[in-house]
C-alpha cells in the first residue's frame, strides 16, 4: 500500500472511532402530565343529627405567575383565569410578556403603560382576556 492510500485510511478509522466512542445525550424523562378532571368526591350533604364540620376558607390567589414576570413598577397581581398580570392603579390594563394591554371599547397594546398605544383586534390579545372582554 502506497503512503497516501496508508494516512487516507487512517484518518477515516480515527473519524469513525471518535463518532462510535461518543455516548448519545442522556435524555431526561418528561413530568407526567396532571390530570385536569377532578377525582369523584363523597356526598356533602351531612348525615341527620351529626353537624357539619366547617368549610376550610379558599386559597388566596397567587399574587405572580410562575411562568411570566411581572410588569416593572407598579402594582399588580396575576389573574390565573385571564392569563395576565392586572395593573391594580389603571382599570382595564393588563401586562404578559413585556406587553400591556388596555380594554377602551376595544383593544389596544403598548410596550410602556403609558402609551402610545396600538390599536389591535382580539387577536392580538391574550386568550384569556379575549373570552373576558369580548368584541
């Protein structure tokens, strides 16, 4: 075998062996999914003669959001069922994703609460928020 022909086939069995001795990535497992139906609870009507025991209070919302920021400034506090922050010091604005959003007899959106503000359409809005304010 010639020299070149020897170094040729050396260096594509060293490129082959480096790619074979190399371990894939591990993969972590994904979180199980939670279960979004709620489970069947017993009856709550009480039995006759025996009193009730009383109602624990409900939990207070969440003041933030464990997926989104909240806005710079200001006070705020997270509304699970919209999806958004709600500005406590101007009614019908909204904050997600460095965006705020304003309610006036249609929407618009703004990078600053102060404006300026554009004008946009229900789908430039969160979901949450155009189920709630409705065109």
């Amino acid at each position: 075998m010639t020299a070149f022909a020897r170094i040729t086939l050396l260096s594509v069995v060293l490129g082959l062996s480096a790619c074979a001795v190399q371990r894939p990535p591990q993969q972590e497992s994904p979180e199980p999914i939670p279960r979004t139906q709620p489970s069947p609870t017993p009856s709550t009507s009480p039995s006759p003669g025996k009193p009730s025991a009383p109602s624990k209070p409900a939990k207070p919302l969440p003041r933030t959001s464990a997926s989104f920021a909240p806005p710079p400034g200001g006070s705020s506090h997270w509304d699970p069922k919209l999806g958004v922050y709600v500005l406590e010091d101007q009614p019908n604005t909204f904050y997600r994703q460095r965006t705020y959003y304003r309610w006036n007899n249609g929407w618009s959106r703004s990078i600053s609460p102060n404006g300026p503000w554009e004008e946009t359409d229900i789908h430039g809005v969160p979901g949450g928020l155009g189920r709630q304010f409705g065109e």
